[in-house]
C-alpha cells in the first residue's frame, strides 16, 4: 500500500500537510504523485511501513 504525502514550506522548514488515501499500487500513488508535482505541490511517496520515497530535493526523509 502506498500514499501521497504532501508537505508545506513555511520559510525555512518543510512540514508534512497532509496525506492522500492509501492506494494499493505504487504506480498508481506515482502517477498521482506526479500530477500534483506538475500542479505545484512538494509530494512524497509513503508505504505503509511509514517509509518515505522523496520526489524533490529538500523534503525530509
């Protein structure tokens, strides 16, 4: 299972905003991680292990 995570930067840091719903394949939270990077948001992948995959430089994880 995997989910977009989305992060907001408030000056210098970068906080987790919110997370999108679990999905059940990681090409699927990909492709929907991938529209919100093309729509402005800083976004992760999360599996359910908690574990962070990062789609921008700067983004904790």
């Amino acid at each position: 299972m995997w989910r977009v995570v989305f992060y907001e930067r408030r000056g210098n840091r970068v906080h987790m905003d919110k997370t999108g719903p679990w999905l059940p394949e990681k090409t699927l939270a990909r492709n929907w991680a991938n529209w919100f990077v093309e729509q402005g948001y800083h976004v992760a992948l999360q599996d359910q292990n908690g574990g962070l995959e990062k789609l921008h430089v700067g983004i904790p994880g």
